[in-house]
C-alpha cells in the first residue's frame, strides 16, 4: 500500500466526515472545445474527475473551494452545487478497493457524494494531480473516457445543468479570456449547447443586454477578417447578472 495512503487511512475518519464527500466538474474552454479536467490514478488506474472529503468544522462549499485550489492553483472560482449523488450501488467497486487495500476501512463504506460545477478560465490553471493520481489534464466534454464509479454521469448531469442554466450563469465572463471577439463568444455558446446559432441573431442579442464594450483593437493573425475585440464591462454585467441574466433564450 502507498504510505500517502497508509496515513491517509490512519487519520481519515478522525479528520473526514464518514459517509459524504465532494465531487468537481471542472469546465474551461479551449480550441472550440468545452473541456473538463480529469486525474488518471496511480500505476495506469482509471480517470475520475477531482473529488474529495468534507472535514469535521468544514462547509460543503469551503470542501470543494480547498480541492478545486489544490487542483487548478486558483482562488475565487465560480462554483456551483448541483446536485447530489446517493445510489447505494454509486461507489462499489470492488476491484478497486482491493487494489487500493482498503475493504475494511472507512473509506470502502458507502458514500453519497455532492456535486459542484466550476467555471475557469482554461489559460490560468495550472492542473495539478492529488496524491492517488499522477495525471491532471484537460479532456474535451464530448470525448471523455470511461470514469470510475458514477463519474460519467456526474458529468453528463453537470454539462446538462449548465445548459438549462445557461442564460443566469456567467459564462462568458468566467470561461473566455478578458479580451474576445463576437466569433469566439459565439462559439462558446455553441459549444456548450452543442448546436449551431443563427450569427445575426446572435451578435444583435448579445450588443442588445449592453454588457459588451467594443474595442480598437482587432484579432490578427487569422485566415478571415480581423474581427474587433470586445470585453465585458464588469459593472453592468454584474448588474445583469444579479437582475436576473442574460435573457438569451437559448
């Protein structure tokens, strides 16, 4: 057994809530793609996606803000809860546990896990495995592997969260870099919803919530007409934001 795991084991139960832990779907945005960060276990293990447990004088969200800094090196991150796992079946594995060492421990009991979205911006993190895994990296939504446990449907549950919740959660503001062109805002949307958007009705929608603050400066660089970059102009994108959203309709 590893010796991270060993004290782990030792000192888990007096520090940890017994029978409830946290589980992170982490999105960001890159190349056209919606991605979510995933940690491969140990030795070739499996992937899952970053989880871990709520201490005895902690909060459900102060649990989740600790693992997605020690995962993405970020502070001040849009999380959201949204929605809890409780199966009974949700975490047997017992391949797994075996391999790990752990059937009669705490550990090996039944779980009922929490589930928390976040939104980053994909530039800033720096992903960063935990002590079970030795791979942290970035996976397009669409395309993720077979996870252990329920973690394929955490993530379904999670990306269809966002989407229901699309118009009231700062998307935009949270998953683009500061600067951005009406193209790349588009795509995001998109992306997300998995489907193609009329461009006019798009860009007229989104100048229409006036939010947006057009720019000198345009993208270079590409094979097409340099588009001008746009920013959102925090002030009155908060005020949208708290006033009930960004009414797209989408």
């Amino acid at each position: 057994m590893d010796k991270d795991l060993k004290i782990f084991l030792a000192k888990g139960d007096k520090e940890f809530l017994p029978h409830i832990s946290i589980d992170c779907v982490i999105f960001g945005f890159h190349e056209r793609q919606l991605k979510v960060l995933l940690l491969k276990w140990k030795e070739g293990g499996s992937w899952c996606i970053p989880g871990g447990f709520v201490k005895h004088q902690e909060s459900l969200d102060a649990s989740a803000i600790r693992t997605l800094k020690e995962r993405t090196g970020l502070n001040n991150i849009y999380l959201k809860q949204f929605y809890s796992f409780g199966e009974p079946k949700r975490d047997n594995s017992k391949a797994l546990l075996r391999r790990l060492g752990v059937n009669g421990s705490w550990l090996a009991k039944r779980f009922i896990t929490v589930g928390y979205y976040a939104l980053v911006d994909y530039s800033r993190v720096s992903p960063k495995p935990d002590w079970l895994t030795d791979i942290c990296e970035w996976h397009d939504v669409h395309k993720i592997p077979k996870l252990i446990y329920d973690h394929n449907v955490i993530v379904k549950k999670a990306l269809e969260t966002l989407q229901l919740s699309l118009n009231d959660v700062p998307v935009g503001h949270k998953l683009l870099p500061s600067k951005f062109t009406m193209p790349e805002l588009q795509d995001l949307y998109e992306t997300i919803l998995d489907r193609k958007l009329d461009r006019r009705n798009f860009q007229k929608k989104m100048l229409s919530f006036g939010v947006l603050e057009r720019l000198e400066e345009r993208r270079t660089g590409g094979a097409h007409k340099s588009p001008f970059l746009y920013r959102f102009d925090r002030k009155k994108y908060d005020s949208a934001m708290k006033g009930g959203g960004l009414k797209f309709g989408v």
